[in-house]
C-alpha cells in the first residue's frame, strides 16, 4: 500500500529528502507521491510537518 499526500501539504519539500526510493516529486500545489514506486516505509510521514502524508 503506498502513501499518499493530501490538501494539507504546504510544499515544503521535508518529505521529499526523506524518501529513500526517491518516490517524491514537487507537484503545482503539493508534493506528489508515486504509488509505482513507494515502499510504504512512512518516512515522509513522520517527518511532514502537517501530518499530510498517509497510507493510501
């Protein structure tokens, strides 16, 4: 099951350093995550800041 980012990112790019499959891109509003290629390790997740990050 991979995470997923919700409207409550302010896309500050803390969850992106965090990912160690490189599964985080910036997006136009919020940070995207690829579901082909998260691990479900929930990195980013403990590291975000806004609690925006969740298992999909």
């Amino acid at each position: 099951m991979a995470y997923g980012i919700d409207d409550n990112c302010i896309n500050c790019g803390s969850c992106q350093g965090s990912c160690p499959v490189s599964a985080i891109s910036e997006g136009d509003d919020k940070h995207e995550i690829n579901a082909d290629l998260c691990i479900d390790c929930g990195a980013c997740a403990d590291i975000c800041p806004t609690e925006a990050i969740h298992p999909q």
